[in-house]
C-alpha cells in the first residue's frame, strides 16, 4: 500500500494525492460512505460504484463485531466477500461506538468492556482483540483502538483518556506488527490523534501519532459537538504537525462545508453519517444550499432533483415524485435521497480535487461554501 | 391499442399472445408488478426494467387518488411523467381497495361513500368519477369501478353485488365513451367479472362482461379467501365464456403454483402483491421453492441468493449477506428480496410463454408445480 501526495494548494494546505490498495486506488481528497453494518443503508454496491462514484467504503468494527459476528466474516473470506464490495474499505475500531452507543461500558486499561446495544450481551474490546477482529473483518485500512472523548470534556479527563489512547495505540501496533493479513491482501494501521478541544493535548498527541511509522493517520474526536471553530483550529494545528508524505483522515467529518474548510487545511479523508441519515429525512445536499423534500412546496414541482448533478438517478427523479415518496412514507425515497446526498459528497470532493490540481480551490471554496448551507 | 393471440397451447388453454401500447408491447402472458402508491416498494425504475425485466407495472386508484393527488397527477401529465416509468401501466380502479382499506365505506347505487385510511377525511367514488380520475392518472389500461365481494360471500349478496357491479360498469363505459385521454396516447377500459365463487352467478356476470366491446377483460373477487380449487373452477367456467381474441386479467393473483395453474386454464395477466410483501418479510421465491431467508441456517451460506436466477441482483448477493441484512433489519435486504421476487415472477411467466410455444407447456407445469411450494 502507497501514498502519493501529488500537489499542494499554493493558496491553501489544500492537498491532491493517490491511496494505492490491493482493491484499487483512492484518489484524494476523498469521501467514504459509511457503510455501518456491512451495507451503505439503502443502496446497492453497484449503485455506491457506478452512480455514487464512491471509491472506498466504511465499515465498523463494532457493529460487524455484533452482527453478522466476527467468525461468519472469517468464513466468508472478509468483508469484501461478505458484501460483495471489491473495492477498498476502511473500518473504524468501534472507539467510537463503545462510547456512544453500547450499554454499561467501563473503561480500563485492559480495555472496555459494555453491553451490546442489541441484545445486552456482554463483550470486552481491548487492543490487541480490536486488531485481531479488524484482521477478520480484512479491510484494507484500519483504525487502532481510541477512547473518543466527548464533547464538552474537562482537560484533566481528556489528558488522561488521551495518555490511555497512545498506550492503546502501542499495543494495536504491536499486535498489528505480530499478525499478518488473513486473506492475501495487505493491511495498514492508521493511528489516531485525540486530544478534545486542547491545544496543548492536540499538540501532544499529534506529536505521539506522528512518531508511528504507519501509512497514513487519523484525527478523532472531533464532530462531537464542538464549535467549527474549535474543529477547524484543532484539525489546522493537528496537520502542521502530522508528516505531510501521509494521508491524513478527519473522522467523522462533516457538513459539505466542513469537508471543504478542512480540505483547505490539509485533510485528504473524511466520513460522516450524515448525507445517509439526513437523507433519511428528507434533507438533500445541492450546491445551491439543503432541500427538505418534505415541504409542501415542492409538491408540484416537477425539476430533477438536481439538474446539474452528476449522478443518474439526481437527474431522472423530480421533486415533486422524490417529496410524495416521503410524504407517503415509501422506501424508495430513502433510497433516492441517500444515493443523492452520497453523490453529492463525491461530487464534492472530487471537484475540489480538480480545482486544487488547477490552482483555483481557495476561489472556489470561498465562493461555494456560503450557498452550501442556504435553505432552499 | 391491440391484441393479438399468437398461440394456444394444444394440451391446455394457456396462450401465447402480444399487446401493443402507446407505451410499448407486452407479451403474454405476464406478471404486473404492483407500484400501489407511484411506486414499487423498495424497487427502482431501471431496476423494474433492466434487472426484474417487468413489462407493465400496476398503479391504484384509490392510493393515487389520495396521494399524491388526482390534481399533481394532472399537472405532472399523467402517471408516466411522475413516477418516470415510461412503460405500460394499469390502474386498478380502486373498488378493492375501498372495501379492505378504506373506513366507514358506505355502498349506494350512486357509488361508495368512504374515508381515507390516512387521514380520515370523507370521499366518494361513483362509477364515472372513477373513469374521470383515471383519465388524469392516465394509465395505458384503466379498470371498471366494481365491488370486490369478500370471502365467504352469502349468495343474495354476492347477487345483488353483481347486478350492482354490472349497472356501475355501463356507467363506467358509457363516461368512458364520452370522455378522450388527456395526454395524447390511447387508454383502454377493463370490465370485471364477479360473482364470487357461485358458477351460475359468474356464468351471468362473464356473459354480461363478454358484451361489452372492450380490449380485454378481466376476472374480479378471487384470490380472496377461498380455497385454490375455487378459484381455479371459477377461472375456468368463466374464462370459457370471454371472447378468445381479448386478453384475459385475473386480479391479485397469486402463488407462482396458482399463476401457472390459472396460465393452463386460459389467464393472460396477472398482477399480486405477493412477491414485493413477501419479499419484504424475507420469503424467497425459487424454482426450486420457498427459502425464509430469516432462518439461522442460511447465516454462512455463502453460496449466491439464486445461482440459476435470469437477473444479475440475485446472482450478485450472498444468502448469508441477504440473511444478515434482514437479521440486522436493513433496507437493502427488502430491496434485493424484492427485486428477487419480481424478477421470478416474471421470469415464470416468460418461461410459460417459451413452454407453450414449445408446446412443453403442460409438462413443464407438472413437473415444476410441486417444487414450488417446497420450504428449504
């Protein structure tokens, strides 16, 4: 596995580069949807390849850990046989989720331990047992173990937490470094930076993460609900520290906005549940601002859903069909919004890809950013 | 709009025939998939076309009439314009639908008094009112306003109903005559033939449908309760009396066994809600029979969902993924499981039309007949 960074935004920290994979490349600045619990919800794997132009996928590890379980993944040969996505994918290590979603979850240094927020089972995550997992699910990149702090979250808790994370992180690589891929393909382990909204910690931690020879990092625990601000201010001081050969990737990140203003400041690789699960509720990312589809005035208008979109299915459904479907509660809506919105996000990344390469990002940006958030 | 009967088979009464659209040709005989609501459940329009190779879809009065709106219909230009399916299509005229959906339904000689099952709100359907709604939604065959006897029926009902029936269809024909599409492509009317499951009563009602002057015709009030047996017998006492030139329809039927038990005995269309809701609960229809994708057995069946199936979807997914998207309650397990279905729904009916025209039709019946019902 390889990257290359290509060029650099004179006008920005804005970066163009090439993920290599044994399942194909990444070309970044890039977006990959979040596929949960083995599926994109809503979509087909050739609508994510052909329509969505999706080069990578995500999947979580706490999720697929839980359902189909780890030995049916094992079985099917990984992750990629299980669900028939033969690009690249990349799985979170359910850092995240432990902490957001599962029951009864207590934090030790072995590990954490929780209960399944399915079925109240009892489950203990620890380093070495993420990677070991991680190994099965086989994705391409994966993510060491973290404590994701929350937000708001008082220095001392986050300054521990984010010692216990780099003394996880140690652990990952190690039993990452003692174990090989399971089923031919290589595997790369991207550590994360923590930190909340500290500078001091940010600073630290980067530094920690920095100190790792991996293939690319990651910055975590932000999107939690902090000011942009503070996500822009800390993601800027993250990148000035992380090595600029390495791709670096935002977890969880963001509005299209988001992903534009830290793409400026050099992130080549985001994901976010949000153009899925918004929507699922009728919100529909344009470049002329969000849709609720559900409004009432677009019940006779009967435009594409967007015009100028790039997909197929953007510009063969109206509004006024898309808005029915919602309003009548048919599973066809989700699944038009969401391949809409994961469109959109491509769209998005891949067009700042080009203006990066042909020095006009910084314009671009600054003209398209005020219209992503206008309401239509 | 015509139709022509290419064949009939020499050991049975099933045929091969061609209808000709504004919208298209469709070979008989053939499956309609239902898209109740402007839309087939979880099933997008390419996917109807390319992957489940659907001819016609079927549209309902009643859903449509409540939502979106006979008026969005109108000013959209129609059904095909809306939804963006620029095939054939069907619309049922609502008259089922009134009698199981709707509430405090009230039947007069003037019509059906009823209240929406979504919100309450007060409607009544009378004979032309129904030609008139659809007229605006302008399906490319639309069906007379009849009661849809329910089962069991006592026989004074089932009578008077009938009478009833027939009265509202020369009120539906004679609106008909005197009224002209609204979007510059042909309609063609459907009488129904009721008369529950009395032989002397359905003898009466399809020898007053066979007077009428109409494309096709279509047999009502079976499949809703009563044994197999009684339907078959209705279907063929009253398929000996519609005129042999014009397609006959057999509503809301049925099991693949009872499609090609009702295809023996002369049937030309069918249309069911069978493969979409099935599918949606996890039932599979095979060749080889029925397959409840929920069963733990299938949790590491890795082998295709249907190996032998004529569409690429069920030749792309796993049994064990399609186990694991219903167990983990994901919407791309209802759309694969719909598209499934659909897909050998319609390729039971293409394969009856080579059988008969092969004239293997009988044997190839008997022997499949059986296997169809099988739980695997």
């Amino acid at each position: 596995m390889k990257f290359t960074l290509e060029q650099t935004d004179t006008q920005t920290s804005a970066r163009v580069g090439t993920l290599e994979t044994d399942h194909g490349n990444i070309e970044t600045p890039i977006f990959m949807p979040v596929g949960t619990v083995a599926t994109v919800k809503g979509v087909h794997q050739h609508e994510l390849k052909e329509d969505i132009k999706a080069q990578i996928i995500l999947g979580n590890t706490y999720h697929l850990y839980l359902r189909p379980g780890t030995d049916i993944l094992e079985k099917a040969g990984g992750l990629h046989k299980f669900n028939g996505w033969n690009k690249p994918i990349l799985t979170d290590s359910g850092g995240f989720q432990v902490f957001s979603l599962a029951h009864r979850r207590k934090i030790k240094e072995e590990g954490a331990t929780f209960a399944s927020h399915i079925d109240g089972s009892k489950h203990l995550f620890t380093p070495e047992g993420v990677m070991d997992i991680q190994r099965k699910i086989g994705a391409d990149i994966i993510m060491a173990f973290d404590e994701c702090t929350p937000y708001p979250c008082d220095y001392r808790y986050a300054k521990r937490s984010m010692k216990m994370t780099h003394r996880w992180l140690k652990r990952c690589w190690d039993r990452f470094a003692e174990t090989d891929p399971l089923y031919g393909y290589e595997q790369a382990l991207f550590p994360i930076v923590q930190g909340s909204v500290y500078k001091d910690l940010r600073k630290q931690s980067a530094e920690e993460i920095a100190s790792y020879d991996s293939l690319g990092n990651a910055i975590g625990g932000l999107s939690v609900g902090e000011p942009h601000e503070d996500m822009y201010e800390m993601t800027e001081l993250v990148c000035d520290i992380l090595p600029k050969e390495k791709p670096r990737y935002l977890m969880g990140v963001g509005t299209p906005a988001n992903i534009l203003e830290c793409i400026a400041l050099g992130i080549d690789m985001f994901d976010c549940v949000m153009p899925t699960r918004n929507a699922r509720h009728g919100h529909l990312f344009t470049k002329n601002g969000v849709i609720n589809i559900k409004n009432a005035k677009w019940k006779d208008d009967f435009s594409l859903i967007d015009a100028d979109a790039p997909n197929p299915t953007s510009r063969f459904y109206t509004k006024a069909y898309l808005r029915h479907l919602f309003a009548a509660k048919e599973l066809l809506g989700q699944q038009i919004a969401s391949i809409h919105n994961l469109a959109f996000y491509l769209w998005l990344v891949g067009e700042a890809r080009e203006q990066i390469k042909a020095g006009t990002f910084l314009a671009w940006k600054n003209d398209l950013v005020p219209k992503l958030s206008q309401r239509l």
